[in-house]
C-alpha cells in the first residue's frame, strides 16, 4: 500500500493521533516502523476491551511493519496509576511473569507469532543503579506530574498519590528511549504518559515517536469500560458459545463501533441488525477459536433462541444430586446461574431482570412467581434469559 493508503487505514477507529502528518513522513521513509505496545500483565486473561489495542499493532504488522509488543514485567510490580482513584495493590515478580506467560499466548491469538518481537522492561530497569534513577527522573518536574487529571483529582480529594506511582509515566516513557519506537499505541487514558515518552526521546536525540491512542471500548452494558470488574466482559479464553452468546447480548448502538475497533469493518447501515449481530458475533468468535467453531456457535444459538428449539441444543448440564434442598423458582434460578455460569446474581435483581419479564421458563413454561416452590426432573430444560440456559441430568 501507498503511505497515505496506510495512514488512511491505520487512523481509523483511533481516537487521536499526534500527528498524522508526522505518521505519513515516517510511513514515507520506505523502512519498517517500530510500532510499541506496551502492557502490563496484572491479570492472567485478557478480554476484548485489550484487544482494541493489539487489533491496531496487528494493522501495522500486516503492512510490514515491527510489531513490538512490551511486556512491563519491571512496572508491573508498580501498576499504572492511570484513570486509578487509588493506588493499585502491589504484585510479585513472580505474579507478574505467571500472568505475563497467559497474556502473551491469548495476544498471538491476534498477533503473528514470527513477526513480533517481545521484550521485557525488566531487562534495563533492573540494570539501573539508584544514580540512574535520579538521573532520569531530574529530567521531569513535579508541575508535569501533576497536569495529570487522575493525580491531581486524587490530591483535590484528599486521597493519597504514592511517589512510586509519580515514576510510572517516566518509565513508560524510557521504554520508548530503549526500543527506539517510531509509533507508540495505547488506550485513552495512555496519552499523558506517551507524550512523556516523546520528550525523552528527544532529550535522548532520538526521532520522536508518533502518539496514536485508541478509544477505550464499551462493555455488554453499553456504559462503562469493558472490565471484569463490572461484570460487562467477553473474555478472549470464553468458550465459544459463551463469547457468541454474550456478544449477542451487545446494543445495536453500540454494533457499529465493536465492528470498527475490533475486526477493523464498517458495518453495512442497510443490513438488518439482528443478521449484522449475529456475523459479529461469529466473526469474533472464529478470531479467538477457528472458523467452525464460529459457525457452530451461530448454529447452536439459532438451535436455542432463533428456532426455539432448546430441547435439541447443546447446553450446559447441572446434576440434580448437587441441586439445594427446598426450592423456589428464584433460588433455582440463581443456582444455576452461579453454577453453570459462575454468574453472581442477588435476588433482586433476579426479580426484576428474569422473574417478572417471564424471562425464566421449564420446558417453555413461563415461571412468574419467584417464590413457588419447584423440582427439576432429569431432561427438563430450565431457560434463564435471552442467552442461558441449562439442562437437568
């Protein structure tokens, strides 16, 4: 591709880029561009809301250029304070690197394997002696730090700002110094600590490199970040039946961006929605699993909710040796849900979300009294929402 056919690619779905034209004289230099990702592996899975960034690292590997994907195994142990209101819990080497085993194997889910070049911030900053440490940190100022909104909210508040945390954005930034990056991608609340990267670079007489930050994805909801946390999730290790299911799940508002920012389309605006939804849901699915196993997801999903056909479809089985004594349709109900799907619902929101609507159904029965007692029978088929449902053995 030509240099503005990529910048044309590479900028879409991105929420800034400083600058684009900076980004085409790079793209124009006719070398491969050393495009920097850095995460910190503070969790052994990742979900979708990661892969918004790796998609767009994939992007600039499929036109030729250096994936360098940087695994923060020093910073890690610090944890970014970034869009934090209070300090992160401190992890161990070891965590780290046990974690960091998991995530790298779910990113070459997207990633090419051969062409992407690993490296560890470990490996300089455990070199440095304390006289280096002060030395790079005399390279900023307190008055940069604290330009950063979520420090200085922090302090407005009243809450405490670790000094440790205050080194995070100097760190980030010496990584790009190490690995001599072209183009550094990260999510949203990544830009401060991007730009501190750019001005060490050119301290360091070194290219600065080109920001581009991506937009912090949505989850299920529709409201907030994508985030385990809330609940609002599809995980890239998920079965594929679970992510096909949850991504069915997703707003029609909302189709149009999970298209752009995760399988790097535009969604057609004369497709029918639920035809749209469901080729969402079997194209993510295929990414993180394989082809069939993105097609048998569509098929058993539309065995379930399209034809109504739960009988013949291929569910999750709960023992009814293992069922609680004495049930009701609402204890029931939030059983097998915790069970099946290690969903966590409270009673109240059973009531209002499954109970009332008739949303939960035994072989097609609608349950609308959550307090009736119940008792399953082997082959009964128990429907809890839209898109769970278990059947008794």
């Amino acid at each position: 591709m030509t240099p503005d056919a990529q910048l044309q690619l590479l900028t879409a779905g991105t929420a800034k880029v400083l600058s684009e034209k900076e980004l085409l004289e790079k793209l124009r230099l006719g070398r491969p561009l050393r495009i920097k990702l850095g995460v910190d592996p503070t969790a052994p899975d990742i979900h979708l809301g990661h892969t918004v960034a790796l998609e767009k690292l994939r992007q600039f590997q499929s036109l030729g250029h250096q994936a360098v994907l940087l695994i923060g195994d020093f910073t890690a142990t610090i944890g970014d304070p970034s869009g934090r209101s209070v300090t992160r819990p401190p992890l161990t080497r070891d965590e780290v690197l046990a974690n960091a085993a998991t995530y790298t194997e779910q990113a070459f889910k997207i990633l090419d394997r051969a062409k992407t070049e690993v490296v560890y911030n470990g490996d300089w900053f455990r070199k440095m002696s304390y006289e280096d440490i002060l030395r790079l940190n005399a390279r900023v100022t307190l008055q940069q730090m604290l330009q950063r909104e979520d420090f200085r909210t922090r302090i407005e508040n009243g809450q405490e700002v670790r000094l440790h945390e205050l080194q995070y954005p100097v760190m980030q930034g010496w990584d790009s110094v190490e690995i001599r990056a072209d183009v550094e991608i990260g999510g949203t609340d990544q830009l401060f600590n991007i730009l501190v990267g750019r001005d060490l670079q050119k301290e360091e007489g070194q290219p600065q490199q080109v920001v581009m930050v991506v937009p912090l994805l949505e989850g299920l909801d529709g409201v907030k970040k994508m985030s385990k946390s809330y609940g609002n999730y599809v995980g890239v290790n998920d079965a594929p039946q679970e992510m096909f299911g949850k991504l069915m799940s997703v707003s029609d508002t909302l189709m149009a961006r999970y298209y752009q920012l995760l399988l790097g389309e535009a969604l057609d605006p004369a497709r029918h929605p639920m035809d749209a939804k469901k080729s969402l849901a079997e194209k993510i699915t295929a990414r993180y699993h394989d082809d069939a196993a993105g097609a048998a997801a569509r098929a058993d999903w539309d065995t379930r909710f399209s034809k109504k056909d739960l009988a013949a479809a291929d569910l999750p089985e709960l023992p009814l040796s293992k069922l609680p004594t004495d049930l009701t349709v609402l204890s029931l109900t939030a059983h097998s849900f915790q069970a099946a799907f290690g969903l966590e619902k409270s009673n109240g929101e059973l009531r209002k979300q499954f109970i009332t609507p008739g949303s939960v159904q035994l072989n097609g029965e609608k349950l609308t009294d959550a307090t009736a007692p119940v008792t399953p029978q082997v082959g009964d088929v128990l429907k809890l929402s839209k898109k769970h449902a278990v059947r008794f053995a």
